[in-house]
C-alpha cells in the first residue's frame, strides 16, 4: 500500500504556449546565472495576472552583455525604475512589478528520449515587449483584444447545437461574417 499526502503535492501546470497577444504579466522570480560564462544572464519567471491563462508562466532570459544593455535600458524605463547614470540593478528591485507584456511564440528544436530531433514551440516576450500598465495605446489594445475574446465566446455560446430544421432558413454561402459587423451581439 502506498500512503500519499497530496497536500503536499503541486498540481499539474500546463506548459503549452499560450496564444500571442498582449497580457498583464508580474515578474515573479528572478534567477541569475553566471556560471560558466563572462557575462550574467537572469531567467525572468512572469506571471498572466487577468483573463483566460490567469497563473499561466512564460520565462524570459536578461543578458547583460554590452549590445544587450539597449534592451535593459528600455525595460528599466516601461517599468517607471531609473534608467539613467550608473545604477546597481538588483533582481530584488524587479520583483512584483507589473506591466503589460507583448507574448510571442518560439520555434525550437529539442532533443528527445530517442536522439529524434522535435519541434517545440514556446512562449516570450518579444524584444520591446514591455510595457507600463499607464501606456493608454497599449491598454487599449488589450482591452480590445479581451473585447474579441468575450465576443467570441458569446457566439459559441449563441450557436444552436443541432441541425436547423425544416423551417430553418440558411442565407447564401457566400455570406461573411463582415456582412454581419453592424448587427450588434
């Protein structure tokens, strides 16, 4: 007999992509590497904080190499911390900071059990990817993003489940849905 507390054990998290778009994102966690190299690199850990994938993870990676440091800089600024003079930036100052995040998807290739190459797809943030949650341009694009999504729900919701019947009028098949944009749903 096997005795198990699952109390004590985490639930499974879905490590699919998400879809690309536009999410209110918190940096959780921040990992720093610098073994092995000559320059530091941080494994961001981000978590979707509104809508659909709320607690989904993505991970970016933070290399402070000189051509990197552009990208840094711009990050500092969108999330309102110093980006000018000479700062010593800490993964701590990072941490619970919310923004808006531009999530793309990844192409790459892994290695499996077998030696077989795999294509894989993930999650990032694209290289501008960050931005303050005050970034009207930006919020309104999520808003609008958030907007289609519900619509879109709405009308599977809407949509008879079975077959129409005999008194059921179907339109022509060339009809689109902009053919119905000013019907209001």
């Amino acid at each position: 007999m096997v005795v198990i507390d699952y109390d004590n054990v985490d639930d499974f998290e879905d490590f699919s992509p998400v879809p690309e778009g536009y999410y209110y994102l918190l940096i959780d966690d921040i990992e720093i590497n610098e073994e092995g190299t000559e320059d530091e690199w941080w494994n961001v850990t981000l978590v979707i904080q509104k809508g659909k994938y709320t607690n989904r993870k993505i991970w970016d990676r933070w290399h402070f190499t000189e051509k990197a440091l552009v990208r840094i800089k711009l990050i500092c600024k969108r999330l309102g911390m110093p980006a000018a003079g000479q700062i010593d930036l800490r993964s701590e100052m990072f941490i619970g900071k919310e923004f808006i995040g531009e999530v793309c998807q990844e192409e790459y290739i892994k290695i499996d059990e077998e030696g077989n190459e795999v294509t894989r797809t993930k999650n990032k943030l694209t290289f501008a990817g960050y931005y303050s949650t005050n970034d009207e341009a930006i919020v309104e694009k999520l808003e609008k993003a958030e907007m289609k999504e519900y619509k879109q729900k709405e009308k599977k919701i809407s949509k008879p489940e079975s077959e129409p019947t005999s008194s059921y009028v179907q339109g022509p098949e060339t009809e689109t849905e902009s053919d119905f944009a000013d019907i209001p749903f």
